[in-house]
C-alpha cells in the first residue's frame, strides 16, 4: 500500500470549542474507518492539518473537508507520496497551536501560502517531536 501526505490550511468558520469539537470528533471518526492519521493545528484564524495514510483515502478525505461549511478557503499546500506516517498513532492529533511558530499577523500577510513545502512540513515535524519528547 502506497502512503500519501496532504497538508492544507483554510480559516475556521466560526471558532468556538463547540465547532472545535465536532471537528476533531469527525476527523477521528471518519480517518479511524478509512485507516488515515494526521495533526490538526488550531487557532481562530487557520487550521493547518497534516492528512496521511492510503492515497485514494487521503484525497477523499480532503475533497470532503473542502466541502465541509466549517473551513473556508481551503488551500492544499502538500501533496506528495511518503514513506512513512509522521503521526501514525494519532486518528488525529489536536494541537491548538502550541507548536505554531507564525503570528495572526503573520498569518494574515499570506506566510503560510508563502511558505516553501518543507517549511510547512517543519511544522509538523516540531509538533512530533513536542509530542515525543512530553
């Protein structure tokens, strides 16, 4: 089985822990059936999530995302073929931007969009090793 790794960000719709939760209970439902792993980081103004497992299942998953009112203007930043899974332990890993390393501000100039792929992909990679050395 070839892996494939999605990364996208888009803006919350409405940012409360109520929507917050729904989202992290249907990520985790939906990915633990389709045999996906990943990292979601929050805050009010972006969610920027890592997606990985079965190709055809990542991209289904992120068509539906795409669809889903809760994000607006989702924008695929990574897509490419792995290995290995970052976050193989995790139906889907909730950080709520403990490991972001970009203001609001910054957020709002455009880095994310700006930002090289490896870039993006260092984010998730602090965030696993936050999480292996806790």
């Amino acid at each position: 089985m070839s892996l494939h790794q999605i990364i996208y960000m888009s803006q919350p719709f409405g940012y409360d822990a109520a929507i917050l939760s729904g989202v992290l209970l249907d990520a985790r439902r939906c990915n633990e059936r389709d045999g996906i792993t990943g990292a979601l980081i929050c805050r009010r103004d972006i969610y920027l999530q890592l997606l990985e497992g079965p190709e055809a299942a990542v991209h289904s998953a992120f068509e539906r995302i795409s669809r889903d009112d809760r994000h607006i203007d989702v924008a695929l930043l990574v897509s490419e073929a792995v290995t290995d899974r970052m976050f193989g332990e995790w139906a889907m890993l909730h950080d709520p931007s403990k490991s972001w390393l970009w203001t609001e501000q910054d957020v709002a100039y455009g880095a994310v969009e700006y930002a090289s792929a490896d870039d993006i992909k260092d984010v998730f990679a602090v965030l696993k090793a936050n999480m292996q050395s806790s």
